[in-house]
C-alpha cells in the first residue's frame, strides 16, 4: 500500500503516453507507470523526452504509461515525487512505479523512492553536490527493496560523478539490485550518447517493471560486486540488438 504524502502544491501529472487510458472501446489496462522529474532548468531537458517516447514505444503494448511530473509552487521536488506515485496509485490502483529522474528530478527520484508503490528508480546525471557540501550524506536505507539505476557522464562539470558513485557505493550495500552506468566524455546533458542511454533506459525500465529480466550488461552489473558494478561503461552503439 502506498504511502501518503502531504499535498504538493503545484505539481501536477502531464499527458500520458503509451498504454492507450481513454475511456473507449480501445482503452488498454496499465500495469505499470514511470514518472518522469524534469531538471531544474527548462532549458536543458536532458535525455527524458526522448526516453518517454521511447518508453512508449517499446512497453505501450505491455500496459506502460509515461507520465511528466510538472513541476510547480514551493514544495521540495522528492514531496512533488510522492505526491505524483500517489496519484499514480489513485488513477490505476496496485502497479508498479518507476521514478525516471534527470538532473534534480534524478536526486528527487532517489530521495522519493521510498514510496510503497516505488519499485525502481533510474537517475541520470543526479545533482548530489549539496548534502556533500554540508557533510550530511544522502540516505540510501529507504532504496531496499528497489532496482536502483544511475547514469552519469564522465566530464559532468554540473554534477560531480564520483559523488554519484559514492552515494552508489553506500546504496550498493543497503541494497544489492544497485548499478551505476558511466558514460565517457558525455557531459551533464548526456547528448553525446543519447541514444545509448535512452535504450539503457528502456531497457533497465521494462525489466524492473515487468520482466525482471535485463540485457547482458545491466545483468552482470546488478551482479557484479563495487566498484565493478558502479563503474560500468556504457558501450557505443548499446541498445541496437535489444529486444528484437
């Protein structure tokens, strides 16, 4: 059962995409639900736009639906993140939630996927420097029981990587099901290997939401023990012989 969160003034679900949710004759159940955190900057939208539509594409037929959290009024964005499963579990009842996060919607994503309905989370490029600036370290406990995916760039000047493989080596020993990806010389908007990291994405999405099962390099970074696991280099041309 879900927890409830306080209401999140401001934040609201975009449009849809994937399952088909009408109300007519086509519509089609959902049986799973990713919720997509912007960046902090409208201006820099990172890799979310291309991984929903692909999102949609590839598990629309399976019942999955992508939903955008706009994001709006004063509240902490983790809150806005829990207000949105929430809702998720009031629109479509029991189904499993994958947090997608980019940016700051990447650390919302870590910080919100204790949420009951939450059963996976993927962080690309998470903005970490500020509890490393304070010397609080991000808690990692409420990640058990999640499938947790990061995914930084290398030359990241916004957001430093090797704080996301710190937080990733703690979270790997709360939780087992931890990997993290690096992308070399991809920056923080990770456009040099879009593609690559929008079929990791997909990828890492449907096996956690559905299937359970991952290709051969999520697989054996899931398995393998630190730093090998959390330092796993996203191969060029990645995603080109994935599901058929």
């Amino acid at each position: 059962m879900a927890q409830h969160a306080p209401p999140a003034r401001g934040a609201r679900l975009g449009r849809a995409a994937g399952a088909r949710t009408g109300s007519g004759p086509m519509e089609s159940p959902v049986n799973g639900v990713v919720l997509l955190l912007p960046g902090a900057s409208r201006f820099s939208p990172g890799p979310l736009r291309p991984l929903a539509r692909a999102l949609a594409r590839a598990g629309g037929t399976e019942g999955l639906v992508a939903h955008p959290v706009i994001h709006g009024g004063e509240s902490a964005r983790e809150e806005q993140a829990r207000w949105a499963a929430d809702e998720v579990v009031r629109r479509y009842g029991d189904v499993p939630v994958c947090l997608a996060g980019y940016d700051a919607g990447g650390l919302a994503a870590l910080r919100a996927a204790g949420h009951g309905a939450v059963n996976s989370v993927l962080a690309l490029a998470p903005c970490l420097g500020e509890g490393a600036v304070t010397g609080s370290p991000e808690p990692v406990k409420h990640l058990s029981g999640r499938q947790v995916l990061i995914v930084h760039g290398t030359n990241d000047a916004r957001s430093d990587p090797e704080i996301s493989f710190r937080l990733a080596e703690r979270a790997k020993k709360a939780n087992r099901s931890t990997c993290r990806f690096e992308v070399h010389s991809d920056g923080h908007g990770l456009r040099e290997h879009q593609a690559e990291v929008v079929a990791l994405g997909v990828d890492f999405v449907l096996g956690a939401v559905f299937s359970g099962r991952y290709s051969r390099p999520l697989t054996d970074a899931l398995a393998a023990p630190p730093p090998l696991g959390l330092r796993m280099p996203l191969a060029s041309g990645f995603g080109r012989s994935l599901r058929g």
